[in-house]
C-alpha cells in the first residue's frame, strides 16, 4: 500500500455485495486492526460465508466478524431467557 497507494473501499464494497449485504462504513484504524468495516448482510449464513471468503484471501494477519443485535431485538431474547423453562443444569451444579 505504500509502493502504490489506493483506496481500498471499492474492493471492500464489491466483496460485501457480492455475498447480498452492504457497506455501510469502511475505516482504517490504528491498533490491533489496520481496518473496520461495518456491514449489513441479509442473515447470519452470508456474514459468515463473507467472512469466511475475505479471511480465506491471506489478505489479513487478523480478521473477525462480529454480530451487532439492535436493543429491541436483545430485549426480546433477554424476555425469551426470562421466559423459558429449561431443565439444564451448568457442570458440577
């Protein structure tokens, strides 16, 4: 990137919505990650098959994909967690 330096967003863009999601952001960063994007996919399925695509490039030393819930889809799992009865029990309970 410094012999010839260019923008990586459009790459970055074509790649996200080549597996149905979209850019939302594109950042380079200082830290333990030289960039953060931030991106919608249309389920779980083609995040991780992205993911898994850009990961598979060696393109990175560090690559992760985190899944970001709006509040009002955490509240109804934590109502969901409240609400359900289950019979486990954790390890050496």
């Amino acid at each position: 990137m410094i012999d010839n330096p260019h923008d990586r967003m459009g790459p970055a863009k074509t790649l996200v919505e080549s597996f149905g999601g979209k850019l939302h952001h594109y950042f380079f960063a200082f830290g333990d990650y030289d960039g953060v994007g931030i991106a919608e996919f249309p389920d779980n399925k083609s995040a991780a098959a992205f993911s898994l695509k850009a990961a598979s490039t060696g393109a990175f030393s560090k690559f992760d994909t985190m899944v970001l819930m709006p509040s009002a889809e955490a509240e109804a799992a934590m109502k969901q967690a409240r609400d359900t009865k289950s019979a486990y029990r954790p390890p050496n309970a």
